[in-house]
C-alpha cells in the first residue's frame, strides 16, 4: 500500500491517501495509533499535526500504549497537542495560523450517553460533526481535503455526512472503503468508559472525502426576525478564487452578520490578514496586485449582502 516517488530533493512517499509531502492534520485521536501509522510509513512526522480534546496526564491512563506511541511520533517529528476540541480547533493557539492538505478525523463520536438509535443521540453526534466541518472548512490549503472515516450502516448512516458538510461550504467528491489492515498499526478504540482501549467492531465503514465549495448550502441564523432559511448572496457573485482565499468571509456570514457578541472590526481585519497570507502561500508569483483584484471582488459582494439584508430587514418590519 506504500509507494515512493522520486522528487526534486527526497523521496515522497505514500500511504493510501497520504503523502509524506502533505500538511496533515490528525482531530480527535485515541492512542495516537493512526498518526503513528502514517508517521513509520513515511520515515518521518514533520508534516503531521496530532490532537486529542483529552489532556495528556488522561491518556496515558486510557490507553497503555499512548505514553510510546506519543514518544515514538515526537521522535520523528510531529507536533502533539492536547486538550483540542474539534469544534472550535480554528481558534487554538498552535493551529489558527496554520493550513492543511489533509484533515482527518477517524470515527467521531459524541460519547456514549445513550442508544446510538435514539435521536437525541444521532443529534448529539450531527452536532458534533457539524462544529467539526465548521472549523476544518476555513483551515485548508487550496487543493485541501477533509477526510472522515465512518460506518456506513444505520444509525451511523441516519448522521448524514454530506448535508452536515453542504451545511459547511463542502462537497462530498468520493467515498471509498475504510480497511484497517491497509493502515499498518492502527488500532481503533472505544474511548470512553472502563473498555476505553478496548476496539469496537467497525463493520461496513468508509472514508467520506470533502473538499471546499463555494456553492455550497450556507444558512443565515434568525436575526430580526429573518427566517432561519434565508440565504445570504454568498458567493454567487465572486469567483472561486475569491470565494476560497476569503473562506472565512463566504462561509460563516453568521460569524460577521448578526452576532452582537462578535467584535465585526477585528474579525473583519482578520479575514483580510488570513485572506492575504493563504493568496501568497497557494503559489509562486502572486502580486500585492492580484490580492487587491480579489479584495475588490469581495468588497461587491459585500455591498451585495448589504443590499440583500435590507431589504429583508425592511421587509420584515411590514
């Protein structure tokens, strides 16, 4: 399963979807086997980021190879961080700054706090996945994908992937099976409770793999009374290229629209920041001049969202 390939000054190699050459980021691990994994078959972790939301001190309890394999990983390279929720990771630290070409995230899961029928379940962990596409969306490089390995029979089925990621500006381009075996090392766990390193049966189970969209599903939350199926004109009006340097901006329009919470200016200048550093870093050649043609493009369409939310606005108060 792992291949080589001659590059300009060292060997890219392979693992199924993963290059040794990738920026890849690790949500959610368990023992850290998966990371380990790709780690070894590269000969090397300086490209991967792993986190967990449990603190190390806990791991090490929950998991009698995490202390080594933690030890192993740091050896080769990669950058561990603890204490890391998946659903607000885009504002960590050691992560805001930083782009990826993969993100993965292996069996999500909410916790056991019930059936995994019941709907309050099935909701606990939509919620979950839904906070996760939220983040990853604005965390990729231009050529980025988001991988989730999942099982693919009810109810794990009933969480429905895809609407959650349309819901995030993402699109579903291929799903294929997920094999352990194909994935030297890594060892599932059930992550909660006495049997925390204990397996659980993964059955029928893919890798669902997203990558950005700008004419993906984006939802306006009620405010003034708007209803909550509104749509903002989010990116209709720009081009692709726009759309993904200010992935921040046409994405999460609730983020910057309607939160009286939310500190507009700073945001606003920290889109433009992110905005100008993800232009320059996606290839050689570009020009202040370029990034200024894109900044004119999303100053129309926010005299688009403007004119539109006025009228709904105005319409709402008749």
């Amino acid at each position: 399963m792992v291949k080589a390939e001659v590059g300009m000054e060292e060997k890219e190699k392979w693992l199924m979807h993963y290059s040794s050459f990738h920026q890849i980021l690790l949500v959610g691990e368990g023992d850290f086997s998966f990371s380990l994994c790709l780690a070894q078959s590269f000969s090397s972790a300086s490209n991967i980021v792993a986190t967990s939301l449990n603190p190390y001190d806990l791991l090490i309890k929950m998991y009698k190879k995490a202390k080594s394999n933690f030890e192993a990983l740091e050896k080769l390279g990669a950058h561990l961080l603890f204490g890391v929720d998946a659903t607000k990771m885009k504002l960590h630290t050691d992560l805001k700054m930083r782009k990826f070409v993969r993100i993965i995230y292996n069996f999500p899961h909410a916790g056991f706090h019930g059936k995994e029928e019941s709907r309050i379940m099935i909701n606990m962990h939509r919620d979950l996945v839904h906070g996760f596409f939220r983040n990853a969306s604005g965390m990729l490089r231009g050529n980025g994908e988001i991988h989730v390995n999942h099982k693919t029979k009810g109810p794990f089925s009933d969480w429905n992937l895809e609407e959650l990621a349309s819901q995030n500006s993402l699109v579903l381009f291929e799903c294929v099976a997920f094999k352990r075996e194909d994935h030297p090392g890594y060892n599932n766990k059930r992550g909660a409770g006495s049997r925390c390193d204990k397996p659980f049966p993964l059955g029928a189970c893919s890798t669902f793999k997203f990558r950005f969209s700008p004419t993906g599903t984006n939802i306006l939350g009620n405010m003034n009374g708007i209803s909550t199926h509104t749509r903002l004109p989010l990116t209709n009006t720009v081009s692709i290229d726009c759309s993904r340097i200010f992935v921040g901006y046409c994405n999460h329009a609730v983020e910057t629209l309607g939160r009286s919470d939310y500190n507009v200016g700073y945001t606003v200048l920290e889109l433009l920041r992110l905005g100008f550093e993800r232009y320059m870093a996606e290839g050689p050649g570009r020009t202040l001049t370029g990034y200024i043609n894109l900044m004119q493009e999303l100053q129309l369409l926010s005299r688009s969202r403007s004119a539109f939310l006025r009228r709904m606005l105005l319409g709402s108060d008749q």
